[in-house]
C-alpha cells in the first residue's frame, strides 16, 4: 500500500520491526491497536485482515472507529474488526451509537484535542446523542386539569392491555389526568385493573374531541386495523391537542399514507409523535426505505414526509423532527425487548406532551426514561409493568 500524507509521515518515523498480517497471529500479541482505518473508510474491508487482528486472548484498542465501520450509518463496511475499547476525538461519530457499531466499539472514550466546542455552533449540528432530560416542574400552584388531561384510545375486549399500560405509563409519566376510552366490554375489562385511570364510553367520543381541556391523545395500542381506528385518528387530528399515533394507528394508513400525513400537517402548531418500529416503518414509508441506508436519515426522511416527529424504535432509537434535528439513543439495554414495551414507550410521549412539553423534547425524553426505566430493573429479564413502577422513582 502507498502511503500518502500525514500517515506517510508517521512511517517514516517508525524505527521499529514491521510484520506482515499474515504473521499476526503467531506471534500471540496481549494487546492490538487498530488504526488501520478511520471513519473516512471508503472502501469494503477485507474479513482476512479482521480474522488475523481477532488473534485469541488479545484486547483489541480502535483508533476513531473499528477498521472497517462506516462512521455515519453505524454498519460494517464488508468486514469490520470488533474492538473492546475504542478511543475517538472531541465527539462521537453516528457509528459510535447506532447498531451495530455501538457493539463493535465496545467501551468508548472521548479524547480532547483541543477542538472548542464553538465549532458545533458554526457547523450547525443538528443531529446529538440522547441524554438525561429536564421534565416538567412539579409546582405548588397546579391542579390536575393544568398538569394536562390524556385520552388513551382502547383495543376491543379481548386486546385491552397495550392501551392500558400505555394509561398507566401516561399517569406515572405526570399526566393530571388520564382517560381511557373504548366499547364498554373492553371498559368493563379495564375497571378490574384500574383505579386512578378514568373510563369513558365510545359514545362520549364526540364530546371528548370537542373538548378543550383535552391536551393529548394516544391512538393505536392494540385498536385494531380498523375503520374506526382510522376515524378515530382523523378526529384526534382535527383538535388542537397533541398526538401520539403508536401500532395501530400507523399500520392502519400503511396504504394510503398521503391522507395521514396530510391530516398531520394540517395543523403544523400542534405536536404530532409517530413510534413506529422498523416493521411498522417499512410499511407505512415504503417509498423511504429502498433510499437510504442511514437509519438517521431514514427517522428524518420520514419526518419531513409525515410532518410528525417521529421515532423510530430499536436498540439504536432515533428521533428525529421534520426540520432535520435528530437524535440517537443509547441507553436503552436488550431488557427492553419484551411484549408491551412499546405501548409503555407511547404511554410516556403522551404523559409528557399533556404536561406541555415541546413535542421533539417530549419524545426524546420519553426515550431516554424508557431505557433508563429498564436499566433501573435489577432482574436479569422485565416485563412491561416492571418499566411503569420505575419511571417515577427518584
């Protein structure tokens, strides 16, 4: 290989022994350094290179990123070398958190160079890792009604559950005031497991979409593909309240999207977040997915598509708003694979929006809680009820 520039530099410099790779693992190294390549890989990566450098019993220390991991989608370039410890500079790289590259890097440490943090202003970032969020004060002179009132939207009598974890979620989330409406056998369901939850009839649906004092909806838990989900979607959309659209509620539109996104911009000064997984995604942006194979610029494809915020769900979670501000999500532990789980997620974006936060914040806090919900679980599994107990502990 000629070497060119700094890299031809440093070469001439090295006064020690060079080996060829194909020696490499005879000689039984304790620890590699892999500066093979950085995030500026063009090119595939040969798998003989990553299984020579993967030699037994050696820890492997990455320079910028893993040789061969693309540094912006987070995907292996052909073959891509494992590390157990990588060290980058001043920020990181998309391919740090997104999946697979946040497995490859292993442990991850941020070097200063001396770069001032001014450069993001003059860049323009719009894209950052999730962190820990300022929620809502909980302040002295408040009621129930100003902490926000939310509507759940029920599935029918025997798919109850995803609607009421997602209540039990919105009202542990800080929601005033939670209500779950549906057919009165799924009601009747519902009224053995709650409590603090409030119950309304579908026949009050006219009067609760009327209402002002309604400050979020969530739409799609278990509702059903049905004609009376889509109603219920088109009537949410029509207020001037916040709006969660989960399962359901997209899936539902996967053959005519143009009407669903249409109703969503209508109102471009009201929230809408969308969670759908990558199922669900693919289903209802079928003319996004062939285009990009970026999960970041998939989430803010989609958002400006939709006009929604949108958060695209995985061990690698990103949200992203229809102005191009994204971010990626990196707490969240595999726990979270487990049924229910997302209703819980939606339960959360609602209880924030009704208390009034901004919708992009409310989703990316509704994110980071989420995971930070599993994590605080001290089993080795949990189950979607364990989340909701530990989003209000201190």
């Amino acid at each position: 290989m000629k070497l060119k520039g700094d890299a031809a530099s440093m070469a001439r410099k090295w006064k020690g022994a060079v080996e060829s790779l194909d020696d490499f693992a005879k000689a039984r190294p304790k620890l590699i350094v892999d500066a093979i390549f950085g995030a500026g890989l063009n090119q595939d990566f040969p798998q003989a290179i990553v299984d020579n450098a993967q030699a037994p019993g050696a820890s492997i220390v990455a320079v910028d990123v893993p040789s061969g991991l693309d540094g912006l989608t987070g995907k292996p370039r052909g073959a891509a070398i494992k590390a157990d410890l990588t060290v980058t500079f001043f920020r990181k790289k998309p391919g740090h958190v997104l999946m697979p590259g946040r497995d490859l890097c292993g442990e991850i440490i941020v070097a200063d160079i001396g770069i001032p943090g001014s450069v993001l202003n003059e860049i323009g970032i719009k894209l950052h890792e999730n962190s820990a969020p300022n929620l809502p004060a909980l302040r002295f002179d408040t009621h129930k009604y100003a902490r926000g009132h939310a509507i759940i939207w029920s599935g029918p009598e025997l798919h109850t559950g995803a609607s009421r974890l997602a209540a039990m979620a919105c009202a542990r989330s800080g929601a005033g005031l939670t209500t779950i409406i549906g057919e009165e056998a799924a009601l009747r369901i519902h009224a053995h497991h709650l409590s603090s939850i409030m119950l309304r009839p579908l026949h009050d649906a006219e009067k609760l979409f009327a209402d002002k004092r309604i400050a979020a909806w969530c739409i799609g838990p278990a509702a059903g593909t049905t004609s009376e989900t889509r109603d219920a979607v088109r009537h949410a959309l029509q207020t001037d309240a916040a709006a969660v659209l989960d399962a359901d509620a997209l899936t539902v539109f996967a053959d005519d999207p143009g009407t669903l996104f249409s109703s969503i911009k209508s109102n471009p000064d009201r929230d809408v977040v969308m969670t759908p997984h990558e199922g669900e995604f693919r289903r209802l942006f079928k003319s996004l997915v062939k285009a990009s194979d970026s999960k970041i610029e998939l989430a803010r494809a989609a958002a400006r598509e939709s006009g929604a915020i949108v958060i695209l769900k995985g061990p690698d979670t990103v949200i992203a708003h229809p102005d191009g501000t994204a971010a990626i999500n990196s707490n969240a532990p595999p726990k979270l694979a487990t049924a229910g789980s997302g209703d819980v997620l939606a339960g959360i974006v609602t209880g924030l929006l009704a208390q009034g936060m901004d919708g992009f914040e409310a989703a990316a806090a509704a994110v980071w809680l989420h995971g930070d919900a599993a994590n605080r679980v001290k089993r080795r599994t949990v189950i979607a009820e364990d989340l909701i107990e530990e989003l209000a502990r201190e």
